[in-house]
C-alpha cells in the first residue's frame, strides 16, 4: 500500500518533491530530455485518452508529461523554435506514424463492427406458428375482396364499399403483425468515429435515442477518438506543406497546342534528325574508302614490283654477253694492225 502510495505522488509531484528547490536537479529540464513526451510536444499524447476504458493503449514510453510542474517552461522553449527547427528533430513525424497506425486499426475494426450490426439488425425468421397466423388473416383479406367484387357485379355498392373497407383492415393488420413478428431484436449502428456500438431495440429505448446520442457524443472514447483523427488531419496538411512544391497550373483548352501543331512542330526535327542520319552513312563511307585506297596502293605497288624484278633479272646475262663481244672485237681489230 506504502508502495503504491509513493508511486503515485512521484507521477503527481515528482520523485524531488521533498528536495528543495535550489537542491533539485531536474531544474533545468529540456525538451529533448529522453523521458520528456514528444507526443505531447508535437500536439497530443494519444496514451492518456482512454483510461480505463475498452480502448486504453496501455502506458506511454515518456514519463513526463503536461501535468509535470515544468511542462509549460518546456513547452514554451519548444513552441519557440522555427518550423524547420522542428522539423529536424523529427517529433511530429513520430506523432504522425503513430496516429496513423492507430487511425488503421480503429478502421479495421470499424469494418467488422459494421458487419457484426448487419447481422445484428436483420430481420428475424418466421416460424410456423407465425406463418399459420398472417396465413389466416391473409386468408381473409382475400375472402372480403372476393366479396366485394361480387357485391359490385350484383348492384350492391354499399355491401361492396363495407367489405372492400374490411379488406383493407385485414391487410393492415397483416403488415403490422408481420413488421412486429421480423422485427430484430435489436437495431445496431456503428459510430465512424470510435467504433462503438449504438443500440435501439424496443419503444422504451428509442425514445431514448436522442439522450443515448448525446452521452455518446460527450463520451470518453468519442471525444478522444475524435481529437485523435482531427490532430492526424492537421499534422497531415501541415507536414504537405512543408514538403510538398505547389502543383503545376494546368494550361486551359485554349492555349493548349492541337494535334497539328504538334506535329508541325515535329517535322522540321524529323528533317533534322534525316538529314543527320545522311550525313553520318556519306562520312563513313568515305572513311571506309579512303582508309582502303592507300591499302589498294600498296598491294599494286608490291604487285608492279614483283613484276619488274625478273626481267631485271633476264636482262643482266644479256648485258653480260654483249659486254664480251665487244671486248673481243676491240682486241681482234687491234691484233690486225
């Protein structure tokens, strides 16, 4: 019991609650302190909403809180930075994941309550007792009709007014008791907000719908669901517009190019862009033929030489021979004189 007692005046007033002032070391806390709640910070600490209720999220990972002595100095400090400054450290994303998952979840259980009042609410079957009594009055119905017809064939139209009256009695009290026998039980709606069940069943009750709307709309679960999913929308639209560019202005019908000029547009690139393809095979081509040309050159180059050098070679005995003649001449003539 001591124990518990101890807790809680450490959550309510701290655990230097008996320190003096000018003793305690949690003076100068900041906002960046770890056990400081960056939810709260950001907008809203969803953990305390819902205490002891079917919707409690358990303990927050922070301590300190905004019934801490020291939150408004905190606060404070906080509020006094710069969007970008915020930003940076990062606190309403946080906030804006965990709302998003908490927003996910209360919708998927949105959807199955839905479905859970659909089968709550449809109409109950009839059994055969039931079905024997709308039979008899359905029965009934038919034999006053018929009397009727007859009444009118024969000339009677007072006797036939008085049991068409009787046939829509019957078919009255028909529709009532078949209303009264389907009836479900109860009739059940889900609220989109929190998920919670609003039952209407007997007259009693619905007189009562509009209290039990009211102490639904000032409930716990309502009201913190609700500053759950209106803090998701502001954190939504303030976080686009810090990250978000404006959208692009669309152009009007107007000025908007048509399909022909478009594509006049493109037909002097497509000439470009032809004449460019022309010009590329032209130069390559020519780079190919003159790259082989000097190779031709000297294929007929080596080819002439290689023709010429045997008839040099034919030509040497011949020289060699008239050589000798003459010197035998020259030697002959002077041996005559």
């Amino acid at each position: 019991m001591a124990d518990a007692m101890r807790a809680m005046l450490d959550e309510l007033m701290g655990k230097e609650r008996n320190v003096p002032m000018d003793q305690r070391k949690g003076t100068d806390m900041r906002f960046n302190d770890p056990e400081v709640c960056k939810y709260a910070l950001a907008g809203l600490c969803p953990y305390g909403l819902f205490k002891n209720t079917k919707s409690d999220l358990g303990v927050c990972k922070y301590t300190v809180h905004d019934d801490d002595v020291q939150w408004d100095v905190v606060k404070e400090n906080w509020d006094k930075l710069s969007v970008k400054d915020k930003d940076r450290y990062g606190y309403e994303r946080e906030l804006m994941t965990l709302l998003n998952q908490l927003c996910r979840d209360m919708n998927r259980k949105i959807e199955r309550q839905k479905e859970r009042a659909i089968i709550e609410s449809s109409a109950r079957p009839l059994n055969a007792e039931d079905k024997a009594r709308l039979e008899a009055i359905k029965s009934q119905e038919v034999d006053a009709m018929h009397r009727s017809q007859a009444m009118a064939e024969a000339g009677d139209v007072d006797g036939s007014m008085v049991c068409a009256q009787q046939a829509e009695t019957y078919k009255k009290q028909h529709d009532t008791l078949h209303t009264q026998l389907t009836a479900p039980e109860r009739v059940m709606t889900v609220c989109e907000v929190c998920g919670v069940f609003i039952n209407s069943t007997d007259n009693d009750q619905r007189r009562q719908v509009r209290k039990m709307t009211e102490d639904h709309l000032t409930g716990k679960q309502y009201l913190g669901w609700k500053a759950i999913r209106d803090e998701q929308t502001r954190l939504q639209e303030q976080l686009a517009n810090q990250r978000l560019p404006p959208p692009p202005s669309r152009p009007s019908e107007e000025a908007r190019p048509s399909h022909r000029d478009r594509e006049r547009e493109r037909e002097p690139r497509r000439e470009r862009d032809r004449e460019r393809s022309h010009s590329s095979r032209d130069h390559h081509r020519s780079r190919h033929t003159s790259d082989r040309e000097p190779e031709n050159g000297r294929r007929s180059s080596s080819h002439s030489h290689r023709e010429r050098s045997p008839s040099r070679k034919r030509s040497r005995p011949h020289e060699r021979k008239r050589e000798r003649e003459q010197l035998f001449d020259g030697e002959g003539r002077s041996s005559r004189h």
